[in-house]
C-alpha cells in the first residue's frame, strides 16, 4: 500500500447537520436596501420562499436600512447559496464570505438577541418592540410571521410557553446583565 502524501490530501468540509447560521448582508456604501415599507414588505413575502427553497428555518431576522440579519437552521451545503439569493432579493451583490456558523446550543439565544435589539444598538427605537422590521414583535406574540420559528430558543429557555416568553423578555432587556441574573439554559 502507498504512503499517504499528507500534502495533497484535502480535509473534508466540515458538515454539521441542521446547522445555525448568522446571515448579515450589508450594503457596502451604507446606501438604504429598502426605500419604504413596501420594499420591506416584499422581502418578508419573499423570505418563505427563499426559507423553503432551502429546506431552511428562520429563527430571528432584522430589516434594518442599510443591512439584514437573520438566524437560519440549515445544511451546511445550502447555507452560501441560501445568502447569495437573499442578497439578490436585497439588491445586493453576492457576498465575500459565508454565513457564519453558529452553536445552536451555546449561541442561538444570544445571536436572537443581538439580532433583535439592533434597532435599539442603531439608536432607531428606544424599545425593540416599536421596531416593526423584526421577529422581536413574534417572540412577544404581538404579530405573526408564518415563515418565523420560535421553538428553538423557547426550548432552549425552558419551561412551559408561558415561563419560556417571560424568559425571553428579561434576556432581551438591552439593560439584562448576564452576571446578575441567571442567564437561560443555554448561555450559562
């Protein structure tokens, strides 16, 4: 049998089944993506379909002026392709890098809750909730996305519904201090 030359072997891609992903597209001369609510609109529309195109789950997302962010659950092989139609549908070119890759256990939470409070981070709202281009206003059940799930994170906060929504609404306190409080499951 021949020795393995260990120079022209190539590791194999790393495939984590059902991975999470962190989508963030920005636009790369801070012009706006979306010129009104219509246009918003439209990528809220087309999302379930770029989402079942893929074979995906969405579990937080962000319009923002001049980005997006979104939290997906899929394959590893759909995740660049995933991206690059939605920078299509965003009117942006195909982007550098690949979405990054994300610990469902460690980080989902913390990556929803980053995505969720970038309203407030970008000084647009005071309150998350005033900021109607997220799936903030879901988690709290104050509007539906059909496309949008919540059970992940709600598992991973524990309890029932109702304790998994309390949860969830003290971690997204922009003032929640991890060190205080006892963090969610997930994150301790």
């Amino acid at each position: 049998m021949p020795a393995l030359d260990r120079d022209r072997v190539q590791p194999r891609p790393l495939r984590l089944r059902g991975a999470i992903h962190h989508v963030s597209l920005r636009s790369a001369d801070g012009r706006a993506l979306f010129q009104g609510a219509a246009d918003r609109s439209r990528l809220d529309r087309d999302m379930g379909d770029l989402l079942r195109r893929h074979a995906a789950r969405a579990h937080a997302y962000c319009w923002m002026t001049n980005h997006v962010h979104l939290a997906v659950e899929m394959e590893p092989q759909c995740a660049e392709l995933f991206q690059r139609d939605v920078a299509t549908a965003c009117g942006l070119p195909a982007p550098d890098s690949p979405p990054l890759v994300v610990d469902a256990q460690t980080y989902l939470l913390r990556l929803v809750r980053y995505i969720h409070l970038n309203p407030v981070d970008a000084g647009l709202v005071a309150d998350a909730r005033d900021y109607p281009w997220s799936g903030h206003r879901v988690y709290l059940g104050y509007a539906g996305v059909p496309w949008l799930s919540t059970d992940h994170a709600f598992r991973l906060l524990g309890g029932d519904l109702l304790w998994a929504s309390a949860a969830y609404r003290a971690f997204v306190q922009p003032d929640f201090d991890f060190s205080a409080r006892p963090a969610p499951r997930a994150c301790q």
